[in-house]
C-alpha cells in the first residue's frame, strides 16, 4: 500500500453513503490525494434481481444521485455514474482514471462483502489500493464484545456496553470542507450526469405522491421535524395513526443522513431531565447496530434461524394463506391496512411489522424466511441486517427473540395501538362506516348491524381466515416440538 502522502489521484466510490457531508471515505480521500474523483454504480448485480421495474428504492437513489452530484458540482466535482457490474465497472473507471486507490466505506451484508473482495482483487491487480472506512455505524464487527471476547446475542447487555464505550470522538464528524478544491471534474466522456430512470430498465414510482423526498434535503427535514416532538417519541412510536416515529429510515438505508449526527444528538438531548423520549430513539439507533453486529458473526442467519434448533420447525406452509396475507385479505383489519400499507407506499409503522410478522408465522404458521423475503421486495427502506434481525426476533427464532409463547392476539393489538380506528380506515375505506368498537372485529358484528352499515362481512370485506386462539394453539404445538434451543457456540461466530 502506497503511502497516503504519496497519492495523485483518488476514486471515492459512493454505495450507501449518498451524501457529501460528514462522509468518511471522501474525507479520507481528500486528506490524502490531490485530486479526488466520485462514482456511483447502479449495480447490475443487484437491480437485476428486483422483482418489479417500479421500484421505490431505485428511484430514491436516482433522486439522492441527482442531488448528490449538484453538491459536488459546487465543491468542483462531479459524479461518474456507471450502470453495470461494480465488481467491473469499479476497477474500469479507476483504470480509465489512473487513480492510486479507490476509497469506500465499509458494508457488512455477505453479497456486498464477497462484491468487495472481488473488487480489491481486480484492483490490486492494477497497482491500485481498495481503501474500506467505518461509516454507516458508530460501532463495528468486533469492536462491541462481551468480557469473554464474544459476540453478543442479548440486547440489553449489548445496549450497555455500547453506551459506556461511546466518546465524543466516536461522534464527531468527518470533515469535508478542509479541502474541497480537492474534488476534480473527470474527463468528459466519464462525466454523463445522472441517467434518467428509464434508461436503466425502470419506471417512475411517484416518491412524491406518496410524501418521500429523497436525498441529503429530505433527510435534513425529517430530522428537524422530529427534533420538534422528539420528546414525545416513546408515548407516540407504538401508534400508527399518530405522527411518533422520525421516518428516517430510508434516510440511514441509503446514507443520506449521517448516523453521527443523528446519536449524537439523541445522545446529548438523552442526558436531559426528562428526555424518555430521546432515550428511547437512542435505544432503536442501538437496536440497528445491535442487528448489524448479528449479520456480521453470524452471517447464517440469512437463511438460518440465530437458534438453529428451529430451523427444525415443521411450519405448513399454506399458499394460500401466504397469499392472502401479502394481499392484505386475512379479515384480521389491522392486519390487511397494515399489508395495504407496505403495497400502496413501500413503508410499514414498526409496531405493525410486528404485528404483521407475527400473524404470519404463529396464526398462518408460514415459515418467517417467506414473510422477510416479501418484505424485502416490498420495503422502501429495506436493510438486511434489521429486517432479518425484526423477523427473528417476531418469529421467536432470533437473538434476544420474543418468546415463542407469547403470541400477538390481532384484536387486542388493534384495540390498543388503533383504539379509534383511524389507521384502519385509512386504508380499509371499506370499513369506515364501523364504529370504534365494531372495527376491529366486524365479524363479531350482529348481522343486521353489519347489513344496516354496509359492511356485510364475507361480502364486503373477507370473513377472517382463520380463528386466532385455534392457530395459537397449532402454533404452541409447533414450536415445543422443537423447544430449548441452545445459543449457537460463539467459536462458530466470525472472529
């Protein structure tokens, strides 16, 4: 490896960090080169695997592209945008550039790790140094351990060690202004701008229609809007007909704001007389990284349960009721305005991804791995490592899981989180004319209240496909079949 005072040219390859602030890798690179180039890849790797052309998350990145390369333009860059294989297109762009090393910060999801070591081999190859930089966690891989010097498979313990490891400096930006002049326009031919989304095989989704504002200036709204009711965080979050949550989820998928300054400011406003609130949030940031640490030791778990016994579980497996619970027709309500939810917008309120999650796998008793695949299609802020680690944890199969014996009962959810309904109507129209009781069960509805309202159930909306307390029990039987499971042996973690 070159020395970093020795380098002429740098290629900082954007992935999930699509911002020009705050922004480890082009930090880095602009501290060591003289002059720095940026590219993108719209990975063939990955879009080609997508199930639908209309895909909310492709347009999200061309937006925050877009955007991106305006910030840079004004620092006296541009952004190369290259539609291909990034295992290719990476070591061909710093060929064509004759850049001395190509920096990128780090992603931890098996498919990007292999991505990259095939990468830093094909550069290698060419002379050229593959620089990786923590960027997208306050934490990583083995730096949060227990005493042992093992992976955690507990939250709370893990919760308390990363807040007593946590220093200032681990919150402290990353400059970029020092040296911006740094940032090079490259050659025209390398200089296309972004490319519009038909050209890359896809078609409009309406982000906008649906209130997503994609890129850095999206990201800075929702965050200072949820610094305003950030307080009321933990009384709010569980209710999805209420404004709780920061909806920046999306935002840290794709990096478009910066995981620093976000714990950083839950943490200092967390230290605050009476911030449950911000405390709370801290705690959900904790949670993302306790699931990417999980993802890195035990990358098994994307197709394994993190408690191997149940991979053993006999799950039916019925498609049909697979199919209606992707379709929103269970004739459980918040059931189905849930589902309608994730199908009309890409987006799903957390409570109700449990909800959801655990519908599916202890009423309809469909395999977990089934329910996180279609949420991996469906979601627009769709990550790995924290949608694997929510399925577990709902399927009673994962790390500091819930219990297998304790099982969401649809109505008394509902009853709870959506007491008058409002959410359910939202996306359930058709049952708007219930009162606030009848909503949530309108199959227990008299008859001739069900004709007078106009929601006949059966016709109108479906009549419930199956009986809660009846799966309950089939559910129960199904996991003591296979109860007691050990932790998997920290020896077999990646260490």
């Amino acid at each position: 490896m070159r020395p970093s005072s020795a380098l002429n040219r740098a290629l900082v390859w954007f992935r999930r960090d699509l911002r020009d602030f705050d922004h480890a890798a082009l930090s880095h690179a602009l501290r060591d080169a003289r002059e720095v180039f940026c590219v993108f890849v719209f990975d063939r790797e990955i879009l080609d695997t997508l199930p639908s052309r209309a895909d909310r998350r492709v347009e999200f990145i061309r937006e925050s592209l877009v955007e991106l390369d305006h910030g840079l333009a004004k620092r006296g860059g541009a952004l190369i945008v290259r539609h291909g294989f990034a295992r290719d297109e990476i070591p061909g762009v710093a060929a064509e550039l004759l850049v001395d090393a190509v920096y990128a910060n780090r992603d931890y999801e098996p498919q990007a790790l292999a991505r990259d070591t095939a990468v830093g081999r094909a550069l290698a190859g060419q002379g050229v140094d593959f620089r990786t930089f923590k960027d997208q966690v306050i934490f990583e891989r083995d730096e949060i351990l227990t005493r042992q010097g093992t992976p955690f498979g507990v939250f709370t313990p893990y919760k308390r060690t990363w807040l007593s490891a946590l220093t200032p400096g681990h919150l402290a930006p990353h400059a970029i202004d020092d040296r911006p002049r740094a940032l090079a326009k490259p050659p025209a031919p390398l200089a296309r701008g972004v490319p519009a989304l038909d050209a890359l095989g896809f078609k409009p989704t309406k982000l906008g229609d649906l209130g997503v504002v994609a890129g850095m200036s999206g990201g800075a709204a929702l965050f200072a809007s949820f610094k305003r009711r950030i307080d009321r965080y933990r009384g709010l979050r569980d209710y999805p007909a209420r404004k709780g949550p920061s909806y920046l989820s999306v935002h840290l998928r794709f990096g478009t704001v910066s995981i620093r300054q976000l714990a950083a400011y839950a943490h200092q406003r967390s230290l605050l007389p009476n911030a449950e609130g911000a405390a709370t949030w801290l705690s959900e940031l904790v949670w993302r990284e306790f699931y990417a640490q999980i993802l890195w030791h035990h990358p098994r778990v994307t197709e394994h349960a993190f408690l191997s016994q149940y991979d053993e579980l006999a799950f039916p497996n019925d498609r049909r009721l697979f199919a209606a619970w992707c379709e929103g027709r269970t004739g459980y309500p918040i059931v189905d305005a849930a589902m309608r939810q994730i199908n009309t917008t890409g987006y799903m309120h957390n409570r109700l991804r449990m909800i959801t999650a655990s519908f599916l796998v202890k009423d309809l008793l469909v395999d977990w791995r089934w329910g996180e695949r279609y949420f991996a299609d469906a979601l627009i802020d769709y990550d790995l490592a924290s949608n694997n680690g929510g399925w577990q944890w709902a399927a009673s199969t994962g790390c500091d899981a819930q219990p297998y014996f304790r099982i969401f009962n649809p109505v008394t959810q509902s009853e709870r989180f959506d007491p008058d309904g409002k959410f359910i109507r939202r996306y359930l129209p058709e049952l708007a004319s219930l009162d606030d009781r009848e909503i949530h069960a309108p199959w227990q509805v008299p008859i001739a209240i069900q004709q007078a309202k106009g929601v006949v159930v059966g016709r109108d909306y479906p009549s419930p496909i199956v009986d809660h307390a009846v799966q309950r029990a089939a559910a129960l039987a199904l996991f003591r079949a296979v109860r007691s499971p050990a932790p998997p042996d920290a020896r077999a973690a990646r260490r």
